[in-house]
C-alpha cells in the first residue's frame, strides 16, 4: 500500500500471504475455545473416501456450505447409524443430515478453511435425501423403476443405425462417447442435443432435448442421456423430476450414463440401461464390426463346412441303403427263386394229372361228339342233300323237277339234278 501524498509505502503495512495466512490462522484457531461442546447440523454432500481411510465431505444447509474433514481414526467416535450407513459405500452418506462436533481449521498451502469432524451422529434424512426417497417411491409406485425391475426394460437394438446423445457439447465426455462409437462401429450415425447438465436451467434444456428426439424425423434408435462425473450437487439435475419423467417418456430405449459408476441418480432407475460411465454407455450401445465380421466368417466358413460335411453323410448313407436295398433285393430274388423251384416241383405232377384227366375227358366228349355229329352218321351209310343255297333239305317240299342238291356222303359229295319228286305213300 502506498501513501497518498508521497506514493511512499508506510512502514509495517506489507504482510507476506504466509504471514497473512498465519494471523488468520491464529486468530481463527484461538475462537475454536468458542465452539468448544458445539454441535453443527447439516447435509452431508460429496463424500468421498481416499485411500488413508480419510473422508472429505461438504456440510450444507439451505444458505451456506462448509468443508469438512473425518479422519479414519475419529470414525469409531461416530454413531453406528452413521458407520451402518459407510458399509453400504461412500455415496450412501451423501444426503444424511448429520450433528458433527469438532473444531476449525486452515489449510496454509491452500488457503482454505476446514471443520475436523471428532464426533458424528445422524440427525435425519436430508432435505434432497427425503426428496429422492420420495419420488422413488413414487416411481417404484407408477411402475417406472426399471433398474430394481429388469422385466421393465426395453431391449437395446443388437445394431443400432442411429444413437442421439443429449449432453454437454463441451468437456471430454461428448468426445469419449464419439470416438468409442465410432471406433467400435464406424458406420453409426451420431447426432448431438447439445444441453447444459447442471445449473439453472439445466433440467429444462435435458427435457428440451428429449422431446426434441422423440417428435424428430430423423428417429434415432438409441439415446444416451448423461454427464461425467462431479459431486452429489453436480448430478442433482439427473434427480429432477421434470428430467426423470422425461427419460421414462422416451419413445425408444434410454441409456442412463450419469457420473460415475458408484453414482446412483433416479434417471439410472427409469432409463432401459444403465452405464456406470459415458464411455461405457457408449460400449453398450454398440458391437464391435471388426467381431461381427469376424464372426460372420467364421459362420460362412463353418456353414460351408456343415453342407459338405451333411453332403458326405448323404452320401454314405446312400451308398450304404444301395448296398443294403441290394443285398436285400439279391435275397428276395433268391427266396422267390426258391419258391418258384418249389412251386414247379410241385406243379409239374399237377399239370400232368390235369392234363391226363384233360385228355380224357376229350377223349370221352370227342367220341360223344362223334356219335352226335352228322359227319359220323354219313360213315353209317347215310348222306346229307343240300339244296342250292347249302340248305339241308329236309323233305321234299320246296323241291321241284330241274332243282340242283348236292349230296354229302362219307367220303364226299354227288351234284345232280332233280328229275321228279315222289311223293311218300300216304302223304297228302
């Protein structure tokens, strides 16, 4: 600082930021005395657990926000509700209003100021717990928990053709989800809403984006709605209600990929899928074409491998019934064989006893026939007259002096001409 009048310094008026710091550090450190047997009340939002074991949380209330530290050695000072609540992972305390007694402090290298948790107790649930909670159970009420019930979901196209993403156009998670899609299936068609994902107006520019696909001509297949990671207030937008019903209404599958894997958002219950980050969001989306092609040419060659390997069964198996239905052929030739050698030994006597029995009875209607044919009388002494139309002339009526017949007698025939007809003693 400089003098007004002579633009010299003052004597004594220049801190170093160490000194600086160091006066407020000891200044603050001596009103601890204050806070002594004080308890704080707040929501615990974004704890996070680092290897030593320590937990480094923000207190909040409605106006203000403090940041606190529980080292690993003070948690058995804490509630069993509280440690109860840790076993179930470090999201788990975000959203509980708790009691923390303790004492402040500065952190020089930093410059900031802390309060060391010594002791902790559960107060309650907090305001945006009690508010999740709630719509859960409202949720879980509709029937619109998808996530605690996996017959809910749609399921994911196998290829997608068009993926639209509803996120930031800024920051490394658009870019990350871009290039993991089109490195695994270079021929989808992506296309961006781009929207603020925290803040005011956040909520209303994601649901703007929503609808924006589902009234769209161009229809999209898939759509990924999330952000990357940050803290419980960071993500709150994903736990509004207008945002949650918004990715519920979505006319085809949603994938849900909101921060980190362990970060839970009521968009992750509603959505189809959930991805425990953008970039697997971006894995589940889409195969890898390099695999589907391998895959299909190991299918063409093991199809063409089956029809040859089913050509060579046929084959065989033709082969074999030709050989059996020859074999069997060569048999049932050979048995009808046999039979008819049987047959014909047997129907040799047969025929010659017929045919015996045949002759016979020839022999029996032939001399019958013999005795009754007219040829058999003329070897008698008798004869046949035939007029001259080779009618047998049965009397003499009809016939008439100059008539030609012809008489038949045994070993032939006489012509001659009728010179008068006699009549027989007592005719008329």
């Amino acid at each position: 600082m400089t003098d007004a009048a002579d633009g010299k310094t003052p004597p004594g008026r220049i801190f170093s930021v160490t000194a600086l710091t160091r006066s407020i550090r000891k200044n603050l450190l001596a009103n601890n005395e204050k806070l002594a047997g004080t308890w704080i009340e707040g929501e615990i939002s974004g704890n996070k657990i680092y290897s030593s074991g320590h937990r480094y949380f923000t207190l909040k209330d409605a106006d203000a926000a403090i940041s606190c530290v529980l080292f690993s050695f003070c948690l058995p000072h804490c509630d069993e509700a509280f440690r109860a609540a840790l076993r179930n992972g470090e999201n788990a305390a975000n959203g509980l209003k708790v009691q923390v007694e303790g004492e402040l402090d500065l952190n020089m290298s930093r410059g900031q100021y802390s309060f060391k948790v010594r002791r902790l107790r559960i107060a309650g649930q907090g305001d945006r717990m009690a508010a999740f909670n709630a719509l859960k159970a409202k949720l879980e009420a509709e029937g619109l928990n998808k996530l605690d019930h996996p017959e809910l979901r749609r399921r994911l196209p196998f290829l997608p053709r068009r993926i639209a993403i509803v996120t930031s156009p800024s920051g490394a998670v658009i870019h990350d989800m871009c290039n993991v899609i089109t490195r695994r299936f270079p021929n989808v068609e992506i296309r961006l809403f781009p929207v603020k994902v925290q803040g005011e107006g956040a909520a209303a520019e994601i649901v703007g984006g929503i609808e924006f696909f589902n009234t769209s001509a161009w229809v999209p297949d898939i759509m990924i709605v999330g952000r990357g990671g940050g803290s419980a207030d960071d993500l709150w937008t994903f736990n509004e209600e207008q945002v949650v019903r918004a990715v519920a209404s979505a006319k085809v599958p949603v994938i849900s990929a909101v921060g980190h894997e362990s970060d839970v958002t009521l968009c992750d219950y509603v959505a189809d899928l959930r991805a425990g980050t953008p970039s697997i969001a971006a894995e589940r989306a889409v195969p890898v074409k390099a695999d589907l092609e391998a895959r299909v040419r190991d299918l063409a060659v093991r199809v063409e491998k089956a029809p040859r390997q089913m050509h060579e069964t046929l084959v065989q198996r033709v082969d074999d019934l030709s050989f059996r239905l020859g074999a069997h052929l060569q048999g049932l030739a050979s048995r009808h064989e046999r039979r008819l050698q049987s047959a014909g030994l047997r129907l040799v006597p047969a025929m010659k006893s017929a045919l015996q029995r045949a002759e016979s009875r020839l022999g029996v209607c032939t001399a019958g026939l013999r005795h009754l044919s007219p040829y058999g009388v003329l070897e008698r002494g008798y004869s046949i007259t035939l007029d001259g139309s080779g009618r047998v002339v049965r009397g003499i009526k009809g016939l008439a002096a100059g008539a030609r017949v012809t008489t038949r007698l045994a070993d032939g025939a006489v012509e001659s001409v009728v010179e008068r007809v006699l009549k027989k003693e007592g005719a008329a």
